[in-house]
C-alpha cells in the first residue's frame, strides 16, 4: 500500500499519547476513529485534544479554523469492529502488556480488511511477539513518538526483516508528509534509540549524584547551559564531525573507564581514524563536507548559544 492509499486511520487507545495520535492526524487531514473501552475515557480524551489546540493556537503554530476542523474528522466509538472496520492505518495505544497487546493486534488481524498496517506504540515491547499472533507481519511494524507527539517532530520506526519495504515506505512517507522527522531501525532493538541515549546519560548523571560529585541542579545547568543548546541544532555526529574523529579516539581512554557502565570503544571510530575519514578537516567523516556546509553547522550551533542568551 502506497501512502496515497492511506487515507482513513484507526488509533485504539485514547490515553496519553493516543489522543495526541488523533488529533496529529486529524490536523493533518485524515479521518480518524478514535476507540477506548469506555465512553468516559473517549470524552477525555477529546477534552485534552481541545485543550491542547487552544494552546496551540495560543503559541500561533496553528490558526482557529485549523483547529475547529480537528474534532470533526475525529469519530469516537467504544466498539473496536465500529473503530477499524474500513481504515487503512491502525496505531495501538494501549498499556504496556504484551498479552494484552497480542490479544488487540490478534483481533485487529481479524477485524481490520487484509490491506491494512497494523503498527504498535509501544516503546518496550517486541515486534516479532506482535506479529506473532497475526497473518501479515508484513504489515506490522512499531512507532515511538516522544511525548507530546503534536509538538516534538521525532518518531522512530522499527521494522525487522519480516517488515515489507512497501509497509515501511507508506509509514515513512505518510508521517514525513505530515511534518514530523521520522527515523527509520532497521533491526529489533530494546527501548529504541532516544530511549537508549537518554537512558544512557540520565544513568551517568545519576552516578555522578551518587558518588557527591554535583548536585542534580549542578546537573540540570551543565545539560541547559552547556551540551543541551549544542545538541538542540547538532547531533553528536556532527558535532564530532566537526571536532575531529581523532581527537576524540585520542581522548577515549581518558573518559571511558570512569563511566558507570564502562564499555570498549566501538571499532567503527578506530576505523574511520586509519581510513583518513576524521571529518571537517579531511572533508568527510560520518557526513560529507564542504567548506560551505561545515561552515553552515558552526554558524547553527554558535546562533543555538547566543539566542540562549537574549
């Protein structure tokens, strides 16, 4: 299925993130079944939606008449056969339980037409146990919005070898289409990849607390003061890109066994070192430089530094 194909969507769960889901789409244009068990929970979540485009429109990233068309392309119902009858896309929102998930897609399998993507929210779950239960996993794949979904671009989808390029194209295609920044892993992984790198440096700054290094306010001015303005504009690749692969290798065994979780370097950094590949100052690293493109990224993130000032 291409992503013009997609033109009705299901989210089940209407929760913290599946109400956002709906109305991201929603604004997006698309028709929308909202489902939850209970009618309570479907009113909710349509309060939140409300609230969260008042606020949307207050900060004037949409107008009114953007916003007053998001509820009626919203349809709530508290019967699952009712929500995915005739939907192309189905995005899961439910509590974090492998059987309880299993026991949805099982049934979404048989409720929802063939052509339908199935794609779960979960952000600790496997994919191959949802796919598992159903007679397409080809068509199953796994999202992972940062909350909240309707203001952070980011959503990583994870696919594996069972996930057909076509299901994988459509999902890429139709969230790209709507403004977000999707990533695509290609393999099974724990946690994603935010998930991993945050939990990495939340672990570390934990250790650092532990042991009456800094204090956790310590903490939080180093991240807003310092790293955090950089990596709001540049990723850490680019960054070092910039600083020198060498450099870094060089530097390596000075940092890595104090760290909490001490691990060996990964060989691809030594590699990239013997092969010349250093970064800006050879003109290639993990990207490709010019003088006009590594120009530009040390003009990002000097502006991401004195805007934090004003």
């Amino acid at each position: 299925m291409g992503v013009e194909k997609i033109r009705r969507i299901a989210i089940v769960g209407a929760g913290l993130m599946g109400h956002g889901y709906a109305q991201e789409f929603a604004l997006a244009g698309y028709h929308v079944q909202l489902h939850s068990r209970s009618e309570e929970s479907l009113q909710k979540a349509m309060m939140n939606i409300h609230r969260n485009l008042r606020m949307l429109i207050d900060i004037g990233l949409i107008t009114s008449r953007q916003a007053d068309a998001v509820p009626t392309r919203i349809h709530t119902t508290a019967i699952l056969k009712d929500a995915v009858d005739d939907v192309d896309l189905v995005i899961e929102s439910v509590y974090e339980d492998l059987g309880l998930k299993q026991r949805i897609f099982k049934e979404l399998d048989e409720l929802c037409p063939q052509r339908t993507i199935l794609v779960s929210g979960t952000s600790t779950l496997p994919l191959s146990e949802l796919q598992s239960v159903t007679n397409r996993p080809d068509r199953v794949l796994l999202v992972n919005y940062s909350n909240p979904p309707y203001l952070i671009p980011l959503v990583e989808i994870m696919r594996n070898e069972k996930t057909s390029d076509e299901t994988v194209k459509a999902v890429y295609d139709l969230l790209t289409g709507m403004g977000k920044s999707p990533v695509i892993l290609q393999k099974e992984i724990p946690g994603f990849v935010a998930n991993r790198l945050q939990g990495a440096l939340v672990r570390e700054a934990l250790w650092l607390v532990q042991r009456g290094v800094v204090t956790p306010q310590d903490i939080d001015i180093i991240m807003k003061n310092g790293i955090g303005r950089r990596w709001s504009v540049a990723g850490p690749f680019e960054v070092f890109d910039v600083a020198g692969w060498d450099l870094f290798l060089a530097a390596a065994p000075n940092v890595l066994p104090y760290l909490e979780s001490s691990h060996e370097l990964p060989p691809l950094v030594k590699q990239k070192v013997e092969r010349g590949e250093l970064g800006v100052k050879t003109g290639k690293g993990f990207y490709e430089w010019t003088p006009e493109s590594a120009e530009a990224l040390k003009q990002r993130i000097a502006q991401a530094f004195t805007r934090a000032q004003r």
